[in-house]
C-alpha cells in the first residue's frame, strides 16, 4: 500500500501496466505501438529522474512532498517552470496516450494534469509559508508551467 503512495511509482509503473493491459484486452492481443511517440515516455521519465536528483542536491529535503526543502531552488530547471518534476510526469502520460493511441489513456492524462494543478496549488500554499517573501518573488517572475506562458 505504502508503495501506491509515490506519485512516481502511479506514473511510471502503475499507470503503463494498467493501459497497456487495458488496451491489451480491447484490441484482444497486443496493442499497437505508435512507435513514433516512445521518445515521449522517455523525455517525461528523464526529466522527471534528472531534475529530482537536481532538487535534491541543491535543496534538500526529501523525495516527494512529504519531507520539504530545505532550501529554496530558483536555478537550473526551476529558473525556467516552477514544477518541471510534475511537468515530467505529464509529459511522460501524454506519451503513454499517443504511444498505446488511446482515448483511456488521454482520459488518464487530463485527469493527471488538473490533480497536478491542485497539488501545485497545495503545495505553493506550504513553500510560501516556509519561504516567505523569496518564495513570492519566484512565483510571480517564473511561470507554473510553460515557460512565458503559463
């Protein structure tokens, strides 16, 4: 159970399992492969992996929400998109959709991306009362989540 928990274990392990299982049995075989779409998984993995090990070392903390950082990260990645880790794990579930090309798969995506929006919210809540006025500033000069856009 306590291994359901991670957020990273859901969508690198669970999730792929789970659709490519279901698009298993709707096809009643193997599900075709959008082959073109695997860099996708790829990407959102390593961004996901590489930008962790990165909060990690520059803030501290503890892997995931529960244990926060000790220090707040404005450089390298977080210079650009304050959740690069969350963006990750989207783009790898988009991956996943255009890789199984499936409407269940989408239908877990736009799940994931609006429950990524609430957490971030959440979790904004708790890093403005940890870091004060630093933490303001870096909310309102770096964007959530496209750089320049969003």
């Amino acid at each position: 159970m306590r291994w359901l928990r991670s957020t990273s274990n859901r969508t690198f392990v669970l999730w792929p399992i789970l659709l490519f299982s279901a698009e298993a049995a709707f096809q009643q075989g193997l599900p075709r492969i959008q082959l073109w779409a695997l860099p996708l998984l790829a990407w959102g993995y390593l961004q996901y992996r590489l930008v962790g090990n990165y909060r990690l070392r520059e803030g501290g903390g503890g892997p995931g929400v529960s244990i926060p950082p000790e220090r707040l990260v404005t450089a390298g990645p977080y210079r650009y998109c304050r959740n690069p880790m969350y963006v990750g794990h989207l783009i790898f579930l988009a991956g996943l959709a255009f890789a199984l090309d499936s409407w269940l798969a989408a239908a877990v995506f736009a799940f994931h991306a609006v429950w990524f929006h609430r957490r971030v919210r959440d979790d904004e809540t708790r890093l403005a009362a940890l870091f004060g006025d630093p933490y303001r500033d870096y909310l309102a000069r770096v964007k959530r989540w496209i750089p320049g856009l969003l």
